[in-house]
C-alpha cells in the first residue's frame, strides 16, 4: 500500500519537481483583461466582478485565488493560471487548483504541480482526480498507485476510477467483482454507465434492464468536492442547463418554479431552460402559463429536441379541454415531428407524436407511433406500457380480439408491477366481449386504475 509520505516516487527517479509559482511575487499586470467577445455575458459578468477587486490598494492572495476560480470554472484556464499562480507566490495554498487550470489548456505540468502540492496536502479525493488524469492518458499503472493512495474514507469517486481502471484492463469480471458490493444499496447515478459497460461486456442483461436508462449530466468520476466548492462561479450555459435539470429533479413543480424562472430571467432566450420550465408547470397543471413559456422562443425554432417535446405535450393536453382543438393538435402534431426530426432516438418523442395522432383518432398513426416508442425504450416496464397503447389503437381499429388476445398474452410478461398493461387487457377484453374476463381483470386493478377502467367501458 502506497503511503502519502511516498509520494515522490511515483515520478522516475530523475525527475525535478517544480515549483508551482514564481519565485518574484511581482503582481500581473492590472486591470486584468477582459474576457473577449466569445465568452458567454453571464460567465463574463462573474469573471469580471472578481477582476474588479484586485483594483484595490492591495489585493490579498484570496482575493487572486478567487479570480483564478471565476476564470477556471467559468472556461478560462490560461488567466486562471495566472491568478493561481500569484495566489501562490503570496502564500495561498492553491496548487491544486492551479493543476486543474493547467490540466484544462492540456499541459502536462498539471501532475506536477498536483504532486508537488499533495506532498504537503495530501487528500484523498484529490489522488482520485489525479488517477483520473491517468486513466485518461491511459497510463493505466500510474493511475492504479494514485487510486491506492487515495487512502480517506471510500467514496464513489474512487469506486468508479477502480472499476474504470480494470475496464480499461479489459478485466471485466474484475470489475463486476468491486460493482457487485456497490449494487446491494443504490448505486450512484455517476456509476450508471460503468454497470452498463460492465452489463454488455459480460452478457449481463440485468445490468442493462436496471441501468442503461439512467442519464447523467457529468462523467463516471465527477468533479471531487475541491472543485464542487467554487461549482456556483460557474455561469457557462452548460452549467446552468445542469443547474436547471437538478433543480427540476430535487425539488417538487411547485418549488421548482420560482427556481427555474430565475434562470430564465438571466437568460430569457434560451430555449432549454423554458423546456425545463414549462416542464414544471406541465406538471403543476399550470398548461397556460407553460405554454406562455413556450411561445417566447417558438418562433426562433430552437434546435433542442427536448423544447419541442415539451411544446407537444403541453398543446396536447390544453387540446383535451378545449372547444375547438384543432389549431392546438396542430401544433402538437407539428411540434412531435419535429422533436423526432431533431432527435429520432428519443421514445418520449414517438409517444408524444402517439397521443397527439390518437386524440385525432388517426389511430393507424398512433399504433405505429407507439411501437416506435416501445422500439427504443431501454427499461422493459416503459416498453410495455408503450405496447400495450399501441395494442388499445389496434383495438380502436376494429380488431378487437387480436388485441384482446395479443393485451393477455402481454399482460402475463407484465405481471402485477405494470397496471397500465393490466388496465388496457381489461378494456379490450370489455370491448371483444369477454364480459368475465374483463370484470376479473378490473377487480385485480387498484381503485385509481378502476376508475379509469369504468369511464372507459362506459
């Protein structure tokens, strides 16, 4: 086991460690430059208000460090590391992050700079981002000693480089072997796509039924808690769109809201963020105030498939209790195709162009919508209930004792854990007939799932 003390000899023996700053404590020039034309105006707006408190008489190493975590987090490392590197001369213990900022313009002083400073500061989870740059190199030994020396508390960060390493080995029953103790709790949402790998390496379809539907927004080993604390100076519209996914995942619509319009404020153009928005507000049952959010930036014609998802279903819905629905399927109808258009894996997509061709009574349409649907959903519980909509629509075309037969069969693959396969076998079977069936079906259902059985038989 490799001790922090050892540190050293992870570099050949003739290396020099370098210095992480200067030598002359001679401040940069100042006023610092200004972040060009390119950069996006929030995450400038960030960089520029910490570059205004270095005008003081006399700017504390903090305050250089602070611009240095502005300009890394805010996508500018080479002024980042002109700042750590001051921070630095001046005595702030910054050498970290000044390797972060030299890691991000691609240079290889960044494990340097990192080595030096954890002979001194030695953390954990700082080795784990060290072994990361390896693994990312390939330099598949070297990381292995970092991840060794990773000696803290355990943490998924160090779980994932583990297992990473010993996929990139090729040894993948290595690293089902350090999956299987992490799989008997709730796996980390990071991890996800390494059981995937893991699942389609060894023909494990259960890693694939459980996993490969998770998304993530970062990589399998995210940022550590180094850069997690300075994560809020990052104003990029990338981290705000992740900024507004957590919020839509953490907090319920209601609370949601408030949250999301603030971002949406900031950036009243951006076609993602009211996606996100109107998504809340779908789910408040707020479906004006949604499709207000919407309309802002229709005319624009995003280029984000998610935004015309969403467009969809709000128009969908509004459609079901309107007088005149027409011009609102419309643009429901128009809005799925072209989510599909921009984006043709995405199943949510075909069951939104599926609902809206039903409530039309296109139901050819719509039997075919929802298969494509079920084609491309990854957990088979989504695929189901995407087939059984397709089967209610072979039903509504007259054919119903194929789908009768066809929702039986299916419901038997379903099992009690899908209600909505359930609910659809007891309509069709209702409307082929098969009255004893149908009534023993429909006892079996829980009393949300009746109810909407009896108003559909009546």
């Amino acid at each position: 086991m490799f001790q922090h003390q050892n540190i050293c000899w992870i570099l050949p023996v003739c290396a020099v460690l370098v210095s992480c700053g200067p030598q002359d404590p001679a401040a940069p020039a100042l006023p610092r430059p200004a972040p060009d034309a390119k950069w996006d105006p929030i995450a400038a707006q960030v960089i520029r208000s910490k570059a205004k408190l270095l005008l003081q008489a006399e700017p504390s190493s903090l305050h250089w460090k602070e611009y240095g975590d502005a300009c890394l987090m805010n996508r500018w490392p080479e002024e980042a590391v002109v700042a750590y590197t001051h921070a630095l001369a001046l005595g702030q213990p910054c050498g970290m992050h000044l390797a972060h900022a030299q890691r991000r313009m691609g240079s290889t002083e960044a494990f340097q700079t990192a080595i030096e400073f954890l002979q001194t500061n030695h953390d954990s989870e700082c080795c784990v981002t060290v072994a990361h740059w390896y693994l990312e190199d390939g330099e598949l030994d070297q990381a292995e000693q970092w991840i060794r020396m990773a000696d803290g508390p355990e943490s998924s960060r160090r779980a994932a480089a583990s297992i990473l390493l010993e996929i990139e080995r090729g040894n993948f029953e290595a690293a089902r072997a350090l999956l299987d103790p992490l799989l008997q709790a709730d796996l980390p949402a990071h991890m996800a796509p390494l059981a995937v790998q893991i699942g389609r390496s060894t023909g494990d379809q259960d890693l694939l039924d459980r996993f490969a539907a998770i998304r993530t927004s970062g990589g399998v080993i995210p940022n550590g808690p180094l850069l997690l604390k300075i994560q809020r100076l990052d104003r990029t519209k990338d981290a705000d769109d992740n900024r507004a996914l957590l919020i839509r995942k953490s907090y319920p619509p209601s609370e949601s809201i408030p949250r999301l319009r603030a971002l949406v404020e900031q950036r009243p153009q951006d076609a993602f963020l009211r996606s996100i928005l109107a998504d809340a507000l779908y789910h408040n049952q707020q479906l004006t105030e949604a499709k207000a959010v919407l309309d802002a930036v229709y005319a624009n014609q995003p280029k984000d498939s998610g935004f015309w998802f969403i467009d969809a279903v709000v128009h969908e819905k509004l459609a079901q209790s309107s007088r005149d629905p027409t011009a609102l399927l419309g643009r429901a109808e128009a809005s799925a195709a072209e989510a599909i258009r921009l984006n043709p894996s995405v199943p949510e997509s075909f069951m939104a162009a599926a609902q809206t061709a039903e409530r039309r009574g296109d139901y050819l349409s719509a039997e075919r919508h929802w298969r494509k649907a079920a084609e491309l959903s990854t957990p088979p519980e989504a695929g189901l209930k995407f087939q059984a909509a397709a089967w209610r629509n072979v039903s509504q075309l007259g054919e119903l004792n194929r789908a009768a037969d066809a929702l039986l069969e299916l419901m038997e693959k379903a099992g009690q854990d899908i209600p909505e396969v359930r609910l659809e076998a007891a309509v069709a079977a209702y409307r082929a007939g098969r009255l004893d069936s149908a009534a023993a079906l429909s006892q079996s259902l829980d009393p949300r799932y009746r109810s909407i059985y009896e108003r559909r038989i009546r």
